[in-house]
C-alpha cells in the first residue's frame, strides 16, 4: 500500500495543487487521477506564473480575439482554458459522487480581495465563462471576501475560500456560506452549492519558526489546522447547521493546503504524513503526490503532536497569533497580486513584440 492509499483509507481526499499544459497535454493529469486517486485540481497566480514562466506557448496560444487592448484578458482565458480541460478529466468523478469529488478551483484576480461588490460581479462571470458545474471560484478569505462568498452561494456559484490562516478567519467564511444557504432556503431554491475552505499550512512554520526553540519547529501549521478542524465539526453539530443538512445542505469542507515544506530538512511528505484527518482534503504539490505514491512506509501519525505548542509558549516567544493570522493572510494577497501582476505584464510585452 502506498502513501496516497494509506491517506485515502484514512479518509481524506487528494487534490494536485497545480495545473499546467504539460499534465494536460501529456496525460500525466489523467494518469494522477487512475493511479493515485487525486479527486481534484487547484491553482492560484503564483502557480500560473510559474507555468507561463516556465512555458512560452501559454500565452501565445490565446486566440488574437480574445486579447483587445486589455492584457488581462488572455490570461484568463487561458486560465479558464486549462481549468475547462481539468474539469473535464475529473467530471466523471463529480458525477458518480454527487458532487463530492472531481473538483477544479479558479481564482478571481487578487487585486479584488478587498472589494465585496467587484469579486461577486468577477466571480460571476468567471463562473459563466468557465461553464462547467465541478469548478470552484476561489475567493480570499478577507472580510469583504467573506460577503462576497456569501452573495456568490446565494447566486448559485460554487466557492473556494482561499488564504485561511486561523479559526477566526475560517469561522467568518464558514459563516458567509452558511448565511448564504439560509438565504437560498428562504428562497426556495435548491441548497446544492458547494464550497469549500483552503486553509494554508506551510506559511506559519515559514513564519514561527524564527521565533521558537529548534524542537517547536514546524508544528504551529498543524496546531492551528487542528484548531479549525475541531471549530468545524463544532459548528456542524449545531442545530443551523443541521436545520441545512435536513434539506440538502453540504458542508464547507476543508482544504489543507500550502502543503510545501518550506524548511528544506523536512520530507517533502511531513504535512500529509500528521495531518490525515478523516474528510478532509490536501491540496499537494507534484513533487509531494510523487513521494506519496512511491513509499509505502508513510509515517501516518494523526496525534497531536502540536500540543505543546501552547498559547502560553507562544506568547512567551512574541507569537501573536491572531496578528500574525492577519499579517499572513495579506502577505499572501499581496504575492498573489504581484503575480498576477507580472502575468498581464508579460501578456502585454508579448502582444506588443506580436
């Protein structure tokens, strides 16, 4: 049995956390799928801009019509291209479980994350022009994300609530869709929208790690999903939530993503060996897909092994940990801006030397 065998059993599902041509057109995508169970994709524009980096003809393959004067605009539509591709390879999936697996996530741009009204419209047609009912559009977890996510699930548009750094933070998206399939019952329209929540993990080891003694090290990213994953199954036992279910709701799921070691001396597998949590998702570069269906002496330790890290610890060593939940979740719209920036910069030189 190997790694991604083991962690289905456990009860999680597997997503690859990037798209690219080269799986696409290779048919490595669909051969991750048949041999190791990955049940959805997802990207973001630090991921885009790597693949068009790393690939000239990305761009280049965007019919001239869909370019104009706004460069911008062939980098969605070759985003929307590639996720319409993804999402066909995993339909098969979303059909035969309902809606449970075989999902692909697109972004709305990151310079909108502070503006409710302009993410709800973007997300909207987004929705429209990618046309495909297994695809989220992902929405970051700010305050004025948290409206629009709730207006998105009223409209019937699936979401994906990125950049979650703590319980507060997921709390108030969890709430956003809640509300937003209240509102849809007082409708009378169908509940099945979907959604779910991507916590990032990674970034708060990158981030503590400085400040906390060597054998503290890389456990406040597990500390703070299991905080959320106990704040989740609490408030599905509630009776809203169960008022929702009675009536077709589906839970926020969650998503363990930033699953990339950032210290170099750990294994590329450490965040899915100890965070195995039954119905939950990890989000998983290729490099950590690899590994998984490589070994088959996964490590699975579903403890809690961060239960020392204490609030007590923390505060001893500086870590405010709802600030630095702040902080980190607008360092990552601002890297995810600046990329996203770079990608129209790089479609408008090359339509100018076209």
């Amino acid at each position: 049995m190997n790694g991604t065998e083991v962690l289905r059993d456990a009860g999680q599902r597997l997503w690859l956390d990037t798209i690219s041509r080269r799986l696409l057109d290779s048919g490595t995508l669909q051969r991750y799928i048949d041999d190791y169970g990955v049940t959805g994709v997802t990207s973001n524009p630090t991921i885009l801009s790597r693949e068009i980096a790393e690939d000239a003809r990305v761009l280049g393959a965007a019919p001239p019509s869909l370019g104009g004067s706004d460069p911008e605009v062939p980098v969605v539509a070759e985003a929307v291209h590639d996720v319409q591709r993804a999402a066909d390879l995993l339909r098969p999936q979303w059909e035969a479980t309902e809606g449970v697996d075989g999902w692909v996530s697109i972004e709305v741009p990151p310079a909108l994350a502070y503006l409710a009204a302009a993410t709800v419209q973007e997300g909207r047609r987004l929705h429209a022009q990618v046309n495909r009912p297994n695809v989220f559009i992902k929405v970051p977890a700010t305050w004025p994300g948290v409206a629009a996510i709730e207006a998105l699930t009223v409209a019937g548009v699936p979401t994906n609530a990125t950049l979650v750094f703590d319980s507060r933070q997921h709390h108030a998206a969890e709430r956003g869709y809640l509300r937003g399939l209240e509102r849809r019952l007082r409708m009378g329209v169908p509940l099945t929208v979907a959604s779910v929540a991507s916590v990032f993990i990674s970034r708060w080891d990158a981030a503590t790690n400085p400040h906390l003694p060597r054998t503290s090290h890389n456990l406040m990213g597990l500390r703070v999903a299991r905080a959320i994953d106990q704040q989740h199954h609490s408030t599905l036992s509630t009776p809203r939530w169960t008022r929702l279910t009675a009536v077709g709701a589906t839970p926020q799921r969650l998503v363990w993503a930033s699953t990339s070691p950032k210290d170099p001396g750990l294994p590329s597998t450490y965040y899915a060996e100890h965070l195995p949590l039954q119905d939950t998702i990890n989000t998983m570069p290729e490099a950590t897909l690899l590994a998984l269906g490589h070994t088959s002496e996964l490590a699975v330790d579903d403890a809690e092994i961060a239960g020392s890290l204490t609030t007590q610890m923390l505060d001893h060593h500086g870590v405010d940990e709802p600030r630095l939940a702040q902080d980190l979740q607008r360092q990552g719209v601002q890297a995810f801006a600046a990329d996203w920036d770079a990608l129209v910069s790089t479609s408008r030189g090359r339509a100018a030397a076209g």
